[in-house]
C-alpha cells in the first residue's frame, strides 16, 4: 500500500499553522539557534527545484535543533525591491507594488507547499514602508556619521563638528583633508562652505562619477548587473553622474581582519580578501617635462629602474593639461570610445591592448630618463592613482602593451627571457638597477623595498602607502521601485535630512514607470511629492530623487527578523543581545561578495555606534550547490530544462522532493536534476510506511516487544551517522544510513516500538509530514517537533565483528567476518577454505601460514 501523501501533507500543514508549531519565543530559556537563509527575490517566474535546496537543508538542521533542547529562530521574507519589477511595470502600466504582492504570494505558497518550518509571524517584505522606515534609518545614521581613524571606528559627524569648533582641522593627517584651517577659520565659514568639508567625512557622500548608465532603462546599474541586461539587448555606457556614495571603504582593514572571527568557506574568505585586495607599496610622484607631477601606486618599487612609460586611465583629469595640441582629437575619441566599456570589459576580458601617446613626457626619478605617457583602459581611473608606471619586462598587460606600441622592455629582475613574456618573481634579485643615488643590484624584493621606500621618502617625492582595491559604494539608483532617499536639497546647496519622527518618506503613487528623460528617476515627475517646506526654518526644498539599490534593504533583514513589530526602533537592544549573531546562514556562493560585504559594512557601522553587540552578523555560512536541469545545464527558461517543484509535489509529494534533494550529492556541490532519482526516493518513503503498515496495509504494526541485540546495534549505528551528518550537512550520507536500516528492519516481522519510535524521530527533520503522520498512529497527542533527539548508546556502536584479510603470497585474495575471539588455527582454516582462495593454493604445498591477529591470514606456497 503506498502512503497517501496528498491527505497527509495537507492535514499537518493545516495542523503547524493552526497551532502555530514554529513560532519563537524569544524569551525562553532554552540556549538560542538562530538560523537563517539568504533573502529570495520574488519573481514573477516563481520557485525552481533549485531554490529549495538551501531552504530544505536549513529546515533540517532547524528540526534537528529543536529536538535537542534547542530555541530556534528560523524566519522568511522577501527582498522585493528591484529592477525588474519595475521594468514589468514600464511595459504593463501595472504598478509594481500589484505585481511584487502576487509575486510574494506565490513564493509563499510554494513555500509553505514544502512543509518547511518557518515562523511566518515574523515575515517581512523590503517593500513595507514599516521596514524601509528602518533602511532610511540606517541610511541617515551613516550620513550623520564619519570614520575616526584615531579611534578606528565610527563617530557621530557631530563629533568632528565639535573638533572643528574647537581646534580646526589640527588633529586630521594631512591625507584626511587638503586643507588645513584653524578654529576662527570654521566658525566663520558659510553653512556650504562647512559642508564642503564634512562631505569628505561622512560615511554618506555626493560625488560626481563614472557610472554605468543604460539610457534604454533609465537607470545606472551596479558591474554585477550590467551583463545580463546587455544579454537582453540593451546598451551600457560609462559617464560621469552624480551619485550617492557609501564610505565602505574607511571599513577596508576591518573587514578584512574580521574575517577571522567567522566560519565561512575558505573559498568565500578568499573572495572578500581578493575584492577589498589589500596591498603595499609605494606612491611615488613622477615629474613632467612640462612642469606638474603624475603620482602612481607601485607594489613593486624594486622595478622602479625598469619603468619605461606611463600610463593614465583615460577618465585621468591631469590629460586636459598635459595632452600636446596634434593628440587632443585621438585622446577625445579614445575617451569616448572607452566610456562605452564596462571595467570588466577594460581589465579580464581585454584580449587586445589599446592606447594613446599623449605627447607628454615624464621622468623617471632613479634614471632621470624621459618617458613617455601615455593612456589605456587597462588602467583604471577608480584604482590606485587612476596612473601607473609601466615595468613591460615584469608584468604581463604591460608586456603587451609595450610589445604592440614598440615601447621599450629593459629586465630589472634576474630570471626569465622577456624576449619572449614578461617575468614576475619577488623571489629574485635586482639587475640592471643602479643609479648614482640608489644602488639595487643584487638585493632581494624585502631589501630593495625598504632602499627605494627610505630613498624617495628621504627626497619627498613619495611615501609607503596601503592600497585597497575595496571602492566605495555606489548607492543611488534612477528607479522608482525602491527606498526613498530621505535627503533634501535646498537653494542655497545645502543638502539636509528628514528628522526621524518624519520616517518613514513613502513612495508616491504613480501611474508611469518610465525614466523622466532627465537622467533622475521616475520621481522625478511625481509632482507635489518632489516639494518640501522645513517646519523648522519654513525653507522650501526639493526631495532626492535618486532610489536606494536593492542591496539596502537586504543589509540588516537579520536584525528585523528579531522584533519584526518594533515601532520604535529597529530591533530591541535586549533581543538584539540574546539572538546575534546569526547561528548559521546558508545561501548562494553568488552572494559571496557584495551582499555579505555590504551587510558586514552596515553593521559594523551599527556596532560602532552602538546599535548591535556584535563585530559581525553571521557566524557560519554555508553555499549550497548548484542544481542543474536533466540536461547538466543551469535551469533556464530559454533552454526549456526548468522544474516546477509543483509538477514534482503533486507526482511524489513533498517529503520526496525534499528527500531527494538532499540526497543528491554533496550539498557545496553542484548537481544535476533526475526525476528517477524522485522515484527513487518515493519507493522509499513507501518502503518506510509498509515498515508500519505491512505490504497489505490494513493494520499499524508496532508491539511492545523488546528488541534483541541486532535491532539496537543498527538503530544506534544510524543515530550516531544521521546526528553526525546533520551537524556536517552531509546529508545524503544520512539518508543513505536511514535506507541501511529499513532494508535490515524489513526482512524481519518484528516491529518494536523502541527501535521504531527513535527511527521516526531521525527521519522526522527530512521528511516530516510523513513521520508527523506515523508519530501520531503510535499513539502520541502532540507533534513530534519537539521530542527529543535520539542519543546514541556507545555500547552498540562496538562492533564484534573483525574482517579477516586473505593473502596468498603476499597478495590480497579474499576476506572474510569472524568473531574478535576467533583463534589463529580457526582463522586459517576458514583461510584455507575460502571460495575465493581455493583456486591459488590447489595442487600447491604451503610452506609457511603466517597470522597477523585480528587483521590478516597470509598462505606463502611453494
């Protein structure tokens, strides 16, 4: 008989909503589990058999939880702010709040389809004004705050304002502020002029930048983005805008020494290392013929003596000076034709190299030569210096570069043939690499460092720098569909924020989507809503209309989930206290850099001030695998390979569904889908309720016998590898562990209750409406959530079986179990009489039987 799985999901389903069987109490005194997944996107196309993966995975982990004693906060949401919402209401008229709710909706219940054991009184949406009332919060916590490097943390702006007041700008390094002025200095200044500065401080910033602009979207999208609109046919170029920045970068050591505190993959740490990309070396100031310098960033000061040429990005502003009359239209044409790329069209995927002699020389400080500068866009203007001295003979773009403009290769380091590739190694000595005030031959990278770095500092033309490849954060966006920026400009150029009892700023309903043809968003043609009056000073002013990206609202989710009803603040600091940091995040490796680097920014922001108790928001993280269509290609629309997990629930239910893909593969690993594997695992389930049922199915089998030594051994084996490998999500060996034992428990007609009970509470967390179903026919009222966990006994764990090597000669012939007690003569007995053996010692003398005990029979023949 199989199981009926469409009555029995559907009446437990009922049943955890109606009693409401995963909801928190925050308050208990249980230790706390708090165990989250990555925020999904609502979209239209609903879920694949690939999104439950993860979900899947965190709901046993959560089940198993619970059954050890466990508080778990286990919550759902939806990142649901973003362009292609909004692009669907630029072609429909059908506003995006309309299509986002129903987009939700369905996400939901194909959630709730899975029986997954979320406590959805705590669902949140980006898009509810209650939430992003808190984003713009944050928002303007970090405009009112700066980076106090004496102190290594954030500060209220007010704080410097104070400083300023008091001493001017004394305590700042001269790299924080090119100016320098003194207390009378800034207490005369006007209230723009005061801006100026501190617009250099806060963590929130206006600046005038290259950006990716698509005019066919209305909107500057983020370098992640870019590719798969171009995908679809639209054009992206590069141009300079106005753009609200974060300041992540004041964060950048931080980020990267914090790493050490998290449980992560090894290959996501290195990701973030890579991204911010920390490094030393030196700025050093090039001097042009014509007057004026260009200052580059160099980790390898000890090729200084082999840098032939420069080059600048093309966006560098020093060319309008330096650029010679006969080369103004070639630069101007080169610009044009580089502000189209992308920076990854620039950098790793620029086969061929392209440039511009700009007409203008440098000197080379160790030589005294005069180079040439040129531009590429290989250089990029956001990197470094935004220039770069070009050593060809021991850097690979350079190489090819200078190969393709006949440019001079000289070798400054000993080793390799650059006649035919560059040669990079810190691991050799200098050549070619003597002056007459600096001598670097012969010496080492470390030595030839710290010589060029004392040398150029002695002369002030250069210092040791640390350099991070971590850029700001572009944060505004020309949509519609997202948060408002709670900023407003007025007249006079002063830029001020809402008061925090005018939050949250709501979006204005608008009946057009489509970009203002201004270069601002949609909102920039809502009307009344765009007009401001300052109750304070009765000033009228204009809101920012400019949206904030769909990052926001994804960065401190995980905080709300704790008090999702808080009017008054984003989450009560006792609560935020009990339940951070985040026990376990399981999500896309996708996510391995902006999201968790953006979310780790915000909240480091929020522990500087005081708002949370943790350096960082997530413990331990762990990437599922990829899910592949039957094909092993990605699961696509245009391919025709997506799954429906509907299609799939209705066929075999979901505790199938979920089973299988568990038991898959490796969870990290990417996998291909199989609908036989589906079958598969259905035959199990069924396998598991004919275990109760019989083969008829026409009474519960279970007595009170008690069970014999066999039945303990295999029960307590599958508790201790199914305990174990929830702990390592190794789930697929779990389930394989849990097929072991009904195959051995079948055969017999034996049905103990104290080998059955435990065995439904390991399969439970992968296959709860079924085992909710059994749980109950055994006679229990009450769910089985939140029994215990079954312990394993140790005692059963000792096997007294031994396996017994067979050789003959040497080499391996057989095996067999025997008892621990087994005696050397039995033991070469059984050798002698092994199927398998016979036919390599037959019509043969044995001279020598050799016994290892416990391990091995070796038979040496004549």
């Amino acid at each position: 008989m199989e199981y009926p799985f469409e009555d029995i999901e559907k009446k437990w389903q009922n049943y955890w909503e109606e009693k409401k069987t995963f909801c928190t109490d925050l308050n208990s005194n249980k230790p706390k589990y708090y165990c989250l997944d990555m925020f999904p996107y609502p979209s239209g196309a609903g879920l694949h058999v690939g999104h439950p993966e993860g979900y899947t995975a965190t709901d046993i982990i959560t089940r198993y939880k619970r059954m050890k004693g466990f508080e778990v906060l286990h919550p759902m949401g939806w990142d649901a702010f973003g362009l292609p919402a909004e692009r669907y209401a630029m072609t429909t008229g059908i506003h995006p709040k309309k299509t986002t709710e129903e987009n939700i909706n369905n996400f939901r219940r194909q959630i709730k389809m899975l029986g997954l054991s979320y406590d959805w009184s705590r669902e949140i949406s980006t898009t509810n004004p209650d939430y992003y009332k808190f984003t713009q919060w944050i928002f303007l916590k970090l405009f009112h705050s700066y980076y106090n490097f004496s102190k290594d943390k954030a500060e209220p702006i007010s704080v410097l304002v104070q400083e300023f007041e008091s001493n001017g700008s004394s305590a700042l390094h001269s790299d924080q502020l090119s100016q320098k002025f003194s207390a009378k200095d800034w207490n005369s200044m006007s209230e723009p002029e005061q801006e100026a500065i501190l617009s250099q401080f806060r963590l929130v910033y206006l600046a005038f930048i290259p950006v990716n602009w698509c005019e066919g979207l209305g909107t500057v999208l983020a370098n992640e983005e870019v590719e798969e609109w171009v995908s679809k046919g639209y054009s992206v170029i590069r141009k300079p805008m106005r753009q609200y920045m974060m300041r992540i970068t004041a964060y950048a050591e931080r980020l990267l020494k914090d790493l050490e505190l998290v449980s992560w993959p090894a290959s996501t740490l290195e990701m973030q290392k890579n991204w911010i990309g920390k490094s030393q070396g030196l700025e050093i100031g090039f001097q042009l013929e014509s007057g004026g310098e260009i200052r580059v960033f160099t980790t390898r000061p000890d090729t200084l003596f082999g840098a032939t040429y420069l080059v600048l990005a093309p966006e560098h502003p020093i060319l309008e000076k330096i650029t010679a009359t006969g080369q103004k239209e070639q630069i101007l044409e080169y610009q044009k034709a580089s502000a189209i790329k992308s920076d990854l069209d620039r950098t790793e995927l620029a086969k061929d190299k392209s440039g511009i002699f700009t007409g203008a020389y440098a000197i080379n400080p160790v030589t005294n030569e005069k180079i040439p500068v040129w531009i590429s866009d290989y250089v990029l203007f956001s990197y470094g210096t935004g220039a770069i001295m070009a050593v060809p003979a021991h850097d690979s773009r350079d190489y090819e570069f200078a190969k393709k403009f006949n440019l001079e290769i000289r070798p400054v380091i000993a080793g390799g043939d650059v006649s035919k590739e560059s040669f990079d190694s810190k691991d050799s000595t200098c050549i070619n690499s003597s002056g007459k005030e600096l001598k670097l031959d012969g010496l080492d990278y470390k030595a030839a460092f710290k010589l060029v770095s004392d040398w150029v500092q002695k002369k002030k033309i250069g210092k040791v720098k640390i350099q991070f490849k971590l850029r700001d954060w572009l944060f505004a966006r020309q949509r519609y569909w997202g948060e408002p920026i709670p900023l407003v400009h007025f007249e006079n150029g002063i830029t001020k924020s809402l008061s925090e009892d005018e939050l949250p700023l709501v979006l204005p309903e608008l009946n057009e989507f489509k970009p203002s043809g201004t270069g601002e968003s949609p909102l920039a043609l809502s009307g009344s809503w765009l007009e401001y009056k300052d109750p304070a000073t009765g000033r009228t002013g204009r809101r920012e209309t400019n949206t904030m990206p769909q990052w926001a609202g994804s960065c401190w989710y995980y905080l709300r989930f704790i008090d999702p009803e808080n009017q008054n603040a984003l989450c009560d600091s006792t609560l935020e206290k009990k339940w951070m940091p985040v026990d376990l995040y399981v999500g896309g490796s996708e996510h391995a850099v902006l999201h968790l680097l953006y979310s780790r920014f915000w909240h480091k922001a929020l522990f500087d001030l005081g708002y949370v108790s943790t350096p960082e928001p997530f413990k331990k993280l762990v990437h599922q695998g990829l899910i592949l269509g039957e094909d092993k290609k990605k699961m696509s629309k245009s391919l025709g390979n997506v799954v429906n997990p509907d299609e799939v629930v209705k066929e075999y239910g979901a505790d199938s569904l979920r089973l299988f893909e568990m038991f898959m593969g490796p969870f990290e690993m990417v996998k291909p889908w199989s609908t036989k594997g589906v079958e598969g695992i259905s035959r199990f389930l069924n396998r598991v309720w004919r275990l109760f049922h019989g083969k008829e199915g026409d009474s519960f089998l279970i007595s009170d016998l008690e069970p014999n030594e066999a039945e303990l051994r295999i029960l307590h084996r599958t508790i201790k590898k199914v305990s174990d490998d929830i702990e390592n999500f190794s789930f697929n060996t779990a389930i394989s562990q849990m097929m072991i034992f009904v195959n051995e428990i079948t055969p017999s007609d034996r049905r103990p209750r104290k080998i059955l009970e435990p065995f439904i509470k390991l399969l439970s967390p992968f296959a709860p409406h079924l085992t909710e179903e059994l749980w109950e026919k055994m006679g229990n009222k009450k769910s089985i959530a939140y029994f215990d966990f079954p312990e394993s006994d140790p005692r059963y764990l000792i096997s007294d079986k031994i396996k017994i090597m067979i050789q003959v000669n040497g080499k391996l012939r057989g095996e067999f179990e025997a008892s621990k007690e087994i005696e050397q003569a039995e033991a070469i007995s059984l050798s002698k009489t092994h199927e398998k053996v016979i036919p390599f010692i037959k019509d043969k003398t044995i001279k020598k039987e050799i016994y290892v005990k416990e391990k091995l029979v070796n038979l040496v023949t004549d």
